[in-house]
C-alpha cells in the first residue's frame, strides 16, 4: 500500500508541476477536456483523440 501511496503522490507533484506551468487559457482547454472526458460514453476514443492531437 505504501508504494501505490509514493506512486500516487509523485503523480499529483508531476500534476500539480504541470498545471503550475500553464496558463490560464491552456489550463482551461485542458480542464476542459478532462470535463469532456468525464462526461463522455466513449472515454477511450477521447483520450486517442487527445493522444493523436498532442503527438
């Protein structure tokens, strides 16, 4: 348990990282996506759209 407490809090720093570098409109267009994703029936082919945008 205390490695997936490591791994998910490493996780969040990377996040927090992220987030912290971005503007506020990039920050929103991703906040958005991740709404998007959600909210979504088809998560999947969401997060392969997101993947293909950002290769």
């Amino acid at each position: 348990m205390n490695n997936n407490m490591n791994k998910n809090n490493m996780d969040m720093a990377t996040l927090m990282s992220l987030l912290a570098k971005m503007d506020k409109k990039e920050l929103e267009k991703n906040l958005n996506k991740v709404s998007q994703i959600l909210k979504s029936n088809d998560a999947n082919s969401i997060i392969d759209n997101i993947k293909k945008k950002n290769i």
